[in-house]
C-alpha cells in the first residue's frame, strides 16, 4: 500500500514539474536596450553580417607577469568598432568574483574607440591565474572574450 502510494504521488508531482505552462513567459524582448539585440543568423536564411557592429581588439590576452597575492591587477583592453554601425556592450561579466570589468555604456560609432576596463583582485588567489571576461554586445559575433593572466606568489607566512 504505501509503494502504492508513494508511486502515485511520484507521477502526480512529475505530471505536475514537466507540464508546459508559457503563460508567464514574456514572448518579446523589452527594456532600454531591446532594439539594440539582434540576432544575425537565422537557421533558414543566410545573414548579412557587414551591416553590423564588430569589435576589434588591440589585444585580447594580457599577461600581467608575477604578482604577490593581494596586489590588484589592473589592465585596459582597447577596441574599435570597425563594423558599420554604432556599437553597445550590453555587458561584460568574468569567470571570477574576484575580476571586475567595467565597460562603457554609450554607444561607440563606427570606426569609434573604447575600453574595457579589468581589475582582478588576487587576494587568496596561487600561482598561475587565468582570467576570462566574456563580453555581449550588438556585435558579430555577440560575444567576444578577453583574457588576464599571470602568476601570484602567495604570502609566506
């Protein structure tokens, strides 16, 4: 009886978990920045990427050599747009709590330049380090990555 039971209340609760329910699902993307996402490649048809922001980096790996642990490290990651419309980071986010980016906020014309900014703190971070700060943006492709690393030496004690 109570395998009985526990079964019926098993399938009761996995019906329940896995129906489709979209009410709730916002169907079009909206907010300050709505117009500016797009996605440029479709499945059943061939996209024009020329007609798009690109971002081009002077660098795209920074190595920041030895460290001592608590030091910041911090390093700006240049580009320009070299794409035919204006560009807009719509956000930049690390692999880490521990690296920050900050990024500009208003468009960058064609031909226009910009930063990106990374501080990476390496408090109780040892040894070889390797940081990626992944970057969206109205671009093609949409994201594009950076990368901080080095080597922090940890505090003797």
């Amino acid at each position: 009886m109570k395998k009985s039971l526990f079964f019926f209340l098993s399938a009761s609760l996995a019906w329940v978990a896995c129906k489709n329910d979209t009410s709730g699902v916002q169907q079009v993307a909206s907010g300050p920045n709505a117009d500016l996402v797009r996605n440029p490649v479709s499945a059943n048809q061939p996209a024009d990427t020329s007609q798009l922001a690109r971002i081009t980096y002077t660098e795209t790996e920074f190595d920041f050599g030895e460290v001592n642990e608590g030091d910041v490290v911090e390093h700006k990651f240049k580009f320009t747009n070299t794409g035919k419309v204006p560009l807009t980071i719509l956000k930049a986010r690390s692999s880490c709590g521990c690296t920050i980016p900050e990024y500009p906020e208003e468009p960058i014309p064609p031909g226009g330049t910009g930063e990106i900014t990374a501080k990476f703190n390496t408090e109780g971070k040892h040894n070889e380090q390797k940081k990626i700060i992944h970057i969206t943006a109205n671009t093609y492709p949409s994201e594009t990555s950076v990368m901080l690393k080095g080597f922090v030496h940890p505090v003797k004690e």
